[in-house]
C-alpha cells in the first residue's frame, strides 16, 4: 500500500522538486487541497516524513538546512505541515445500513454493478480486494475466493492490504449462482480475466472504485431514499450531514453491524471480517436503532412492574 502511495500520489507532484528546497507552506497546501479525509491525509504526511527519515539516515541529504527567516530548521519540512487539516479527532461516524436498506440499494443496481455490491456486501470484501478478482481466484466447488492481489490508485498490488486479509473468504451460494451467471454474459470470462474489468480499458484493468461510488451506489441509495439530497449535500433518513458513503458502508460496516446484532461468536465475526484486533471488528459494528430500542426498552421492563402503567415521579424532597 505504501509503495502505491509513494508511486501514484507523492512522486507526481515531487519528483521534479529538490527536496530540501520543498517549504512546509506550499507542502501543507497541496496536502490540503487532496480530496481525501483527514485521517488518509495525516498518513499521507507521514509516508512523506518517513522518506525524509530514511533519506536522513543514508546521508542522501542533511539532517538540518538554512531557514529562510535565519538559524537551522530540520530538512523535513513535513515537521512543520500542522493544523486541524491533519487531526486524529474526528466527529466522522460511518453510516452501517439495515438489512432493508440494503435489499433496496442492490434493486436499484442493474449487471454487473448488482454483482459487484452483492460480493461487497455479502463477503464483506474491501472494493481493492473485490475489483481486484480474476476468474482463477474464485474456487467454485469449495466456495471460495482467494485474495491474491488488489486495485489501489489505478495499479495492481499484488498481496492483501494485511496477512489475515490474505485468507480464503467465504461466499454464499447465492451470491456464486449470481457470479457464475455473471461470467456466461461477461466477454472476459477466461480464468486470467478480471472478474470485474474495465470495458473501456479493453480488459486490461478492473473498473475505477470511485467512478462506481459517483455513478452507481451513491445514486442508487438516494433512489432507494437510504440518502436525501437537501441544498446539494446528503444526508441521512434521519437528516445527519453523511459526508462519505461507498462501498465501505454497503459492505463491512453493514455486515459487521448485522452479525453482531444477530448474536454471532465474535471470533466468528473478526475471521469474517479477517481483523486481526477484535476492537477493529467493535469498531465496524453498529448497533442499529431496532437493536438499540430492544436493549432499552429491555431495561425499562425490569425496573416497572407489570401493574404500573407509567412511571410514578418520586415526591421532591424537602
């Protein structure tokens, strides 16, 4: 991943520049001008930081240059690109559907974006991993897929984003009938093809993750009215500002939060998910409201007896 990074996002716009000559001010508007969130910004920063580090450390360039205003400052300007552009606080919750919502999204998807969302949504595949599929990767008799390489920022990785990622995944039948008809209409159905490819690229690459989001899911869950489009920003059924929606949400946040509702083994639910941490498994998961009703109205139960029929305020005391 970091090697995808480096190669399709830092070097194109640094690689003609002398690097102790790149200032932290032009450095810091460039990175605010990304179009990604703060989280994947701050990381960007610190691949940036760390190339600095090993180019400290191998004395490919000093540790220390003359600053502009006099004195010594370090040669990683990254040291200096700071502010609320590059926080960790966050008030960013993702937004988990229910079972309903999703139903009603993929009826309003056609072939192949229905085939694509339903592997997403039902295995739980990150979109790298799922447009990164080749026929081969599918073992049909087992019920299988292999993640043996992914899509990010326009190339192929080869390898999962972590070593547990790398595991066979489970796919429900439903989903193999849905796929295996998928590769009778496809005109790339051999075992080297992309499950998912490009048909404008002739084949030769899987379809852009964020073309899908823009012109499928995200219209798609407005018709479904899972998203409102209010003064041209989305919201919420419930009118909460929803500031990302993709796959992420169809997909892993929405089953997480699904399994853990229906009471699933929690290990289960981490080896479904391949998270290595379990808090990264309760970090997917979201209690729906159906669920959060229930565990309140559970506890109301035990405090009023059956024969009250509402709740008597205790007397002020004097």
């Amino acid at each position: 991943m970091h090697a995808q990074v480096i190669r399709n996002v830092l070097l194109p716009e640094s690689s003609a520049a002398v690097a102790i000559r790149i200032s932290a001010p032009k450095l810091k508007s460039w990175f605010v001008a990304l179009h990604v969130s703060t989280q994947t910004r701050r990381n960007y920063r610190g691949m940036m930081s760390h190339l600095y580090e090993w180019a400290t450390a191998e004395e490919l360039i000093p540790a220390f240059v003359n600053s502009a205003s006099g004195g010594y400052v370090s040669s990683n300007p990254c040291t200096r690109v700071k502010g609320p552009e590059f926080s960790q606080e966050s008030d960013y919750e993702a937004l988990a559907l229910e079972v309903e919502d999703t139903f009603a999204l993929l009826g309003q998807l056609k072939q192949p974006e229905y085939e694509i969302a339903l592997l997403v949504a039902t295995c739980g595949l990150r979109i790298s991993e799922a447009l990164g599929l080749r026929w081969k990767d599918i073992l049909w008799e087992r019920g299988v897929l292999v993640i043996r390489q992914t899509f990010v920022h326009s190339a192929i990785q080869d390898g999962a984003k972590t070593k547990l990622s790398r595991s066979r995944v489970e796919v429900p039948k439903l989903a193999l009938d849905v796929l295996a008809e998928w590769r009778k209409q496809t005109a790339y159905a051999g075992d080297k093809d992309y499950v998912f490819p490009s048909i404008k690229l002739g084949g030769k690459k899987p379809r852009t993750a964020t073309m899908l989001v823009q012109d499928y899911i995200r219209p798609a869950a407005v018709r479904a009215g899972i998203l409102v489009e209010q003064d041209g920003e989305l919201v919420s059924k419930e009118g909460d500002p929803v500031t990302r929606f993709g796959f992420h949400n169809l997909g892993r946040h929405s089953l997480a939060s699904f399994l853990m509702d229906e009471q699933e083994n929690p290990a289960v639910v981490q080896a479904v998910m391949r998270h290595a941490q379990m808090d990264m498994t309760l970090y997917y998961s979201h209690s729906n409201r159906k669920a959060k009703r229930a565990a309140v109205e559970n506890y109301a139960q035990h405090l009023v007896s059956e024969e009250r029929v509402r709740v008597r305020v205790p007397e002020t005391i004097q």
